[in-house]
C-alpha cells in the first residue's frame, strides 16, 4: 500500500502557525509581486476567492472581510516542507518527495493503516502545526485520489484508506475524468466523448481502446486506477536536465548595470542549487524580456546560449559567461520586465576530455564549498556584481518574517 500525504493549503497553513490569532480566520497567500492568489485558507475559499485570481480582483472581497493578506515567503514554506518530509523519512520505510507539501510514502509492512494513517497526521500536526490529508491505496493514482476525497469529505477526519473494494468503487464514481491526477482539462473533453465521464468509466475501459486513442500513458492511469501499481516509489529523484532562475522584476529595469545585478543574483541561485545536488552545467542561456502589453514601445524578448568550458558548478565561472551573454542581447532604450538564466546539460560528473590547447582555469571548488558553508549558516556572502540594494527586487509588501530560518525573525514568547 501507497501513502499520498498532503500538506492542507500549505502556504497559508505555514504562514498561521506563527500567528494562532488567524487560525479559523480566512488568509491567502501572493505570487512574486503580489500579483495573483497562489494559496487560501478554506475559510478564503468560502468566501469564493478563486486560485490564480488577480490580486486587484478580489481585492473588494478581502477589504470586505478582513482576509490576511501575505506576500510569498519561500525560506519559511521550504524549511518547514523540510521538516515535514524528515517526520515522514523518520515514521515510514521509504518516502518520495513529488513537490514543495506532497509526498508518496511507502507502507509495507504496516498492518493497521487508518491507525497508522492517523497517527502520521497526528504527529505531523503536533511537531510542526501543519495539517495535512492522508490517502492511502495499493497505488500512487488511487492514492491521490484517496488525499483529495480527505479534503471534500470533512468526515473522513483527514484519513482516507482505499483497502475495500466497494469503497474504492464508490469513489472512483464520484471523481470526475478531469480531477484524476494525470488527465486534467486538456484531455478530458477528448475522455468525455468516447463516454467516459468519472474514474470508474476509465477504470472499466479496455486497454487497446485508450492506446489506440492516447498514449501508453492512458493505459497506465487506467491499471492504476484498478490497483494495479505501474508507478512505483522513486527512492532518488532523477537527475534534472536543466536549471531556469528567473523573476518578474519589482519596477522595470532600465540601465544595462541594474540588469548585469539582476543576472548576477541568478547565477549565484542557480549555481549553488547546482552544488546542492551534486550536478555540473555543460551549457548555459540568458534572457530578457520587456512587457507584451507596453503600448510606450514595441515587444523585444531574447536569448543568448554559450558553452561553458568544461562542466562546472563555479559561480565565478558561470558569471563570467553570463555577464558576456547579456551584452549580446542587451538593447538600450526598453523597460525590461524579467530575465533569467538557465543551465543545461547537467550531469553528475565533472570530468570531460581535455585538449592540450585549452587554456588553463582555476579552481574554485574550495572557495565555493566554503562560501556555501557560510551562507547555510548565516547567509551573507555574495557576489559584488549582485548588487547590495536592488532596485529591481521583487514587491513583497506583505512579507511575514522567515521565523525559523533567521535569527531576528525568531518569535519572542512574553
């Protein structure tokens, strides 16, 4: 059996643990520049504020309300994923990271699930105030499917076992085609006109049919809505094929210094995430963009792509390059919006075959392992060419503290 935990509106959750005056109260969350709703609280979706909405829209309705209202707060919401995915690691026999508040758990061996599902919900809401659905089943479709009938069902108390077959029946015939994880709204028109409406039809469908029409894919969503487990846990991620870092500016950037700062500040994300796993770029791209929507001046958008000398994870390095690729790209006169850099061509090796006529470079590995250790521990090392106040920073005007990644964010208790 498979355990799908879910984080219950994970960033408004993680932004209430600090404040227990807003608990039962509605909050949603902002994207990068407050500009759209990412996250609410059940109470903000009771009062119909929809995902993706812009903020400007809803803004009557949370005026009207006293909705709280944050700014996205990433150190907080990744250190305490983190914590939640250690309880998991410590509690069950293998676990699968799928993203920031989910995660598949491995149950063999454990014999009584709706105890041991329960105790796992228990635990996690004591050690860190997240509350969180957990669904279990003998594969990962059911068992997104058992975490999301938690949260419309109120009276499964957050604990859904899918181990009767009756049940599980009952279930699959109340989830629409387009709700099952792997179909979605594109291919559920297409679903819907061969007469297959909800997770039971697609379960009953003949396989040579959904090849024929779709892909292998279709097939293996239709074995595993029948229990029939075709995904199995992932103990290692897989090895990403690239790395994009890029952010919608605050104001627009206007001077050719503000964006080589900008560009900077991406290659040092990008690279030390780089070190983080273990990986080395063999590629690397720049881009900028101005706004689609500017009536003062026509649209420009562009790239520049380069080949690093050797694969490397060396922020000095990569900089260089970028700093070089920006040049080429880089037009006077407009009012950029965003820009980014991306590193391909990863691997997990830094070894490549050398030429005697390449010219020699020098060896950053211990200063970045030690700029690494030092930002772990209290974040203050970067590159000059970075900047140190950024006019192009992203709006985050409701920005709560990082409360447990920065010490003069701890909470004080009076």
């Amino acid at each position: 059996m498979i355990a799908l935990v879910d984080c219950n509106s994970f960033y408004a959750s993680c932004e209430t643990i600090f404040r227990p005056d807003l608990r039962g109260k509605p909050v949603v969350v902002l994207s990068n520049n407050d500009g759209c709703v990412v996250a609410r609280s059940a109470e903000a979706k009771a009062l119909g504020i929809a995902m993706a909405v812009p903020f400007f829209k809803v803004a009557p309705i949370i005026r009207r309300h006293n909705v709280a209202v944050f700014s996205s707060n990433y150190a907080l919401y990744a250190d305490m994923s983190q914590r939640v995915m250690r309880i998991l690691a410590m509690l069950c026999p293998a676990v699968e990271q799928y993203s920031i508040d989910e995660a598949f758990a491995d149950l063999r061996g454990i014999q009584n699930l709706p105890e041991f599902a329960s105790e796992l919900r228990r635990t996690i809401r004591q050690w860190t105030g997240i509350p969180v659905s957990v669904g279990v089943a003998p594969s990962k479709t059911l068992a997104k499917l058992a975490a999301d009938a938690c949260k419309k069902y109120p009276k499964t108390d957050g604990v859904v076992v899918l181990k009767d077959e009756e049940r599980c029946q009952r279930l699959l015939k109340l989830t629409p085609v387009e709700d099952i994880w792997g179909v979605g709204r594109r291919l559920a028109p297409r679903l819907q006109a061969l007469g297959i409406h909800n997770a039971n039809d697609l379960a009953q469908t003949e396989g040579a049919l959904l090849r024929r029409r779709f892909s292998v894919i279709m097939v293996r969503i239709a074995e595993e809505l029948r229990g029939h487990s075709c995904l199995p846990l992932e103990d290692l991620p897989a090895t990403r094929k690239q790395i994009i870092r890029s952010r919608s500016f605050g104001s627009p950037v206007t001077t050719f210094t503000e964006m080589r700062e900008a560009i900077s500040t991406f290659i040092e994300i990008a690279c030390a995430r780089l070190r983080y796993e273990g990986l080395y770029a063999s590629s690397l791209s720049v881009f900028v963009q101005t706004s689609p929507f500017a009536k003062e001046a026509a649209f420009y958008a562009n790239a520049s792509h380069g080949a690093l000398p050797r694969p490397l994870n060396d922020t000095l390095h990569c900089n260089r390059l970028s700093q070089r690729l920006l040049a080429k790209i880089w037009k006077e006169g407009h009012r950029y919006i965003k820009a980014g850099v991306m590193l391909g061509e990863l691997s997990r090796s830094a070894r490549w075959q050398s030429s005697f006529f390449d010219p020699p470079m020098r060896d950053n590995t211990r200063l970045m392992a030690a700029i690494d250790g030092i930002n772990h521990k209290i974040g203050t090392v970067q590159l000059a060419a970075s900047g140190l106040k950024p006019a192009w920073a992203i709006r985050r005007q409701h920005l709560s503290p990082a409360y447990t990644t920065r010490w003069a964010d701890l909470p004080r208790v009076i």
